[in-house]
C-alpha cells in the first residue's frame, strides 16, 4: 500500500484532532464526574485559634481562604472564638473567604468604678482586682496602729 505524502499530512491531522478531543473529554469529565473536594465547617464555637488553625493545616486551607478579625470581649479569654461567618455545616465554596471573629481578651480602656475598701480585708480586694481582671495590682503591708491587720489603709491609682 502506497500512502504519499498529502495522505500522511491528514492521517497526522486526523490523529491530532482525535486526540484533542479524547483530552477535552477526560478533561471535562474530570471536572464534573469529580469535582473539587468541598470543605465542611464545623462549629469553631468554644475553641481556641489554636484549633482553628489545626483544622486550617487538616484541611489545606490558605490565608486567602481563612480569615481572622479580633474584638475586645469581657467574658470570652484571648483567642477564644466568638463567631464566624460561614454557619457550621455548610460547605466552604470556592473564592469564599472564612472570617473567624476571635476574643481580644479584655478591653484595656474600659472605666470601672473603684469601690471603697475602707472597711475591707486583703482577700476581699484582692478578690474584687481577680474578678474585675486587672493584671497589674501590688498590695503592699504598713504598720499602722490604728487600722487592724489585713485591712484596708490607702490606695495609689497611676
């Protein structure tokens, strides 16, 4: 069989073409037969950014597709959730963005209203400080003879 060269350049086009359309198709049904794996969100309620970020690393998240916002909170500790954007249980889509909204812990410029500890023992303010979360209070004992011991002399506010 005699096959000249203008056969030889449509066989080669013809295979070409063919094997085109045989790419596009695997193509195709690669994207819709098997789609993108689609990420579940859990409930991050009363979890720590340490376990948001263990299930950004489980999952192959990026920071284009998590998020992190902080906000000054008087009940929740520092790094603590407070909410987040996508509902738990829906899936993250794609070009989604999670924000998660965490605690800043307590907002250092909030006013309190200190109490008057003239009639109070040590334990009572040491205890009003602990519940009020101030961090940097120092008590300091004076001998004075006319105040019993444990309680109450002066306070120096800076």
């Amino acid at each position: 069989m005699n096959i000249n060269f203008k056969d030889k350049k449509t066989i080669a086009l013809m295979i070409t073409a063919g094997t085109l359309i045989l790419l596009t198709a695997a193509i195709v049904a690669i994207v819709f037969l098997f789609p993108a794996k689609k990420i579940e969100i859990p409930d991050f309620s009363n979890k720590s950014k340490v376990d948001v970020d263990a299930w950004i690393l489980e999952n192959d998240l990026t920071v284009e597709d998590v998020t992190f916002t902080y906000e000054y909170n008087e009940t929740t500790e520092k790094d603590m959730v407070l909410s987040q954007s996508i509902l738990a249980g829906e899936k993250l889509k794609k070009d989604e963005v999670l924000n998660i909204i965490l605690s800043n812990g307590y907002d250092p410029t909030l006013v309190v209203t200190i109490p008057d500890f003239k009639d109070m023992k040590y334990e009572e303010i040491h205890q009003w400080f602990t519940d009020n979360k101030f961090t940097d209070v120092t008590y300091e004992y004076i001998p004075d003879q006319k105040v019993k011991k444990d309680y109450f002399i002066k306070s120096n506010l800076t």
